[in-house]
C-alpha cells in the first residue's frame, strides 16, 4: 500500500516547545499570584498546545491528518469519493509540485516531491473518475 507523506507539515522547534511550556508555567503562577481565572485556565492550555501534533498522509482512500493532542488522537479523512477538484499548481523549485484537493466549499493545499505528486494524482483519478483536474498557475 502507497503512502505519501505531505511535506508542508510543520514541525515545531524544540526551542518553540520549551518557550511555551515556559510562558505557560508563567502565567500559571502569575494567574495564582494575581487571583486571575484567565491566567489560571490560559496557562494549561498554552502547556498543552507545546505537545500538540499533527501530520498529513495520502494513501489509496484518500487523504487522512492525524491529530495527536497527548489527550485524544483525532483523524480527519477525505476520501478520494468526496473530492470534487484537483488542481497542480507548479512552483519555483521544480523538486516540488503543490496539489489544491476541494472538497465540498473546503480546500488543502499540499505541498509534494513531483514523482509522488504524479503518483498521487493517478491514484486519485482512478479512484473517483469525477474528480475534475486541471493545472494551474
């Protein structure tokens, strides 16, 4: 089974990650200090979101985001089914092509090595045939 991974996921820092937690401690404890609700429910949140995950993967269903919170996992699948439009849209650095899926009113834009993107290109018209595809500047 075919599995591509996106390459515009972002990964944070660590640098990023320590600040947060940091930043987060802080306005805990200044929420104590200062009786302040916001500080004391603001500040576990920003802990929290330095441990937050997410990646996106193509494979022959469609497209899934995986979401990894340390709390609950939550997966977001667009099958090949429902995906109306596919558009190329070609880049700078010719390693790279972007591809637009719509679904419905909504629209990803991800970012691909130029085989792969081929590859998943065929893989989604054959998959659903109504898909219209076209490429774009």
């Amino acid at each position: 089974m075919n599995e591509f991974k996106v390459l515009n996921d972002r990964k944070r820092r660590l640098s990023t990650r320590i600040a947060a937690v940091v930043f987060g401690i802080g306005i805990i404890v200044l929420g104590i200090l200062f009786e302040s609700p916001v500080g004391i429910l603001l500040g576990p949140f920003l802990v929290w979101s330095a441990f937050f995950n997410k990646y996106t993967l193509v494979n022959e269903e469609g497209i899934t985001v995986y979401y990894d919170a340390v709390l609950f996992k939550y997966k977001e699948a667009w099958l090949f089914d429902e995906v109306s439009n596919l558009h190329r849209e070609t880049v700078k650095d010719p390693r790279y092509i972007v591809l637009h899926f719509t679904r419905r009113s909504l629209s990803k834009r991800l970012i691909f090595e130029k085989e792969d993107a081929q590859r998943i290109i065929d893989l989604a018209l054959q998959k659903n045939s109504k898909i219209h595809f076209e490429d774009v500047d």
